[in-house]
C-alpha cells in the first residue's frame, strides 16, 4: 500500500472503526425503538459541530482551492444546520442530549483530526474529501433512520429537510475526489 493510500485508509479507519459500534446501534435500536427527539437533536448537534471543526481545518490546511471552497460550503451549510437545531430545540422545548452514539462520533471524529492535522497539501486535500464522503453517508443514513422513526412533526420535517442537503454535499465530496484523482504513486504503480 502507498503511502498516501495508507494515509487516507489509517484516516478512515479511524473515522470508522469506532463508528462501527454506533452503526450497529443505529441498525439495532432506530428501527425498533426511536431515540428520544433531545437525543436526535444531540446526534444533529454533534455531525453540524463535527463537520464544522473539519471544515475550518480544511480552509487552513487544503492545498486545492476547490477543496477550500468546499470546505467553505460546508463550513456555511452545517453553520446554519446547526443554528437550526437550535431553534427547533428552542421551538420543541428541549434541551439536547448526547447518547451513546455522539461520544463514539466525537471519538472518530478527534482521531481522524489528529491524522488529518498530522498531513499536508494533496495528500491533506484527498483525505480530507475521503473524510467527508465517509461523514455524510453515516450522516444520512443516521437521518433517514431517524426520521422512519420520528413521531414529532417539527424535528421529523427538520430530518427530512436535511437529507438532501447532506446527499448534496456528498455528492460535491465524491465530484471532487473524482477531480483530484488518484495519488500519483497509485498512478504510477499502474
């Protein structure tokens, strides 16, 4: 395995492997037992807050500018998602909750920023992009789930409405790994 390959797979794994617990919980409990809408709004919480740190390292750290005006998308959406979620907290009079699942988010999250912040210029850029594609489909699967089990209308429209702003991103995410490319030593091991 590259070096680089190796970079982004450590990163991910990172991202991951912690998770794996989390997704098992979300496949165990969401579909048979909701969590309650504090702790939905706190998993909300949590993904805004995390994508927003990984975003401003982004606008410091990426050698490409379409990786730094992606991050600067991000940074602005998860921004706004993230006054949302304190607005419909405020509206449902609650105060969030983290379960179980945001401490392991927040775990995967910290060790993929120190990886992230411990690498520069392309190889930075491309895993960062791996990151985020990685980030978003947990974050979409996690608000789908969600919402099939949402009996509260406001937080259950909030859920829907976010959806296609997280596939939205994933899909800017997956256009530009596509733009970067492969890392040259895949290239050239061809």
């Amino acid at each position: 395995m590259t070096g680089l390959a190796h970079i982004t797979f450590m990163i991910v794994a990172a991202v991951f492997s912690p998770m794996a617990g989390g997704c098992a919980f979300l496949q165990q409990s969401l579909p048979g037992v909701a969590l309650s809408d504090s702790k939905v709004i706190g998993v909300l919480d949590s993904l805004d807050d995390s994508e927003i740190a990984a975003a401003r390292l982004a606008q410091e750290k990426a050698s490409a500018p379409e990786v730094q005006a992606f991050a600067g998308r991000v940074l602005n959406e998860h921004r706004q998602s993230a006054e949302g979620n304190e607005r419909l907290a405020a509206a449902l009079s609650l105060q969030p909750e983290s379960p179980t699942l945001v401490s392991q988010l927040t775990e995967a999250h910290e060790q993929a920023m120190h990886q992230l912040r411990a690498i520069s210029g392309p190889t930075f850029d491309r895993a960062y992009v791996a990151y985020e594609i990685k980030r978003h489909v947990m974050a979409f699967n996690f608000v789908e789930a969600a919402a099939e089990n949402e009996g509260n209308r406001l937080l259950k429209q909030e859920l829907v409405r976010t959806g296609p702003d997280l596939l939205s991103h994933l899909s800017a995410a997956r256009a530009l790994e596509r733009h970067l490319g492969p890392e040259p030593e895949a290239v050239a091991a061809r």
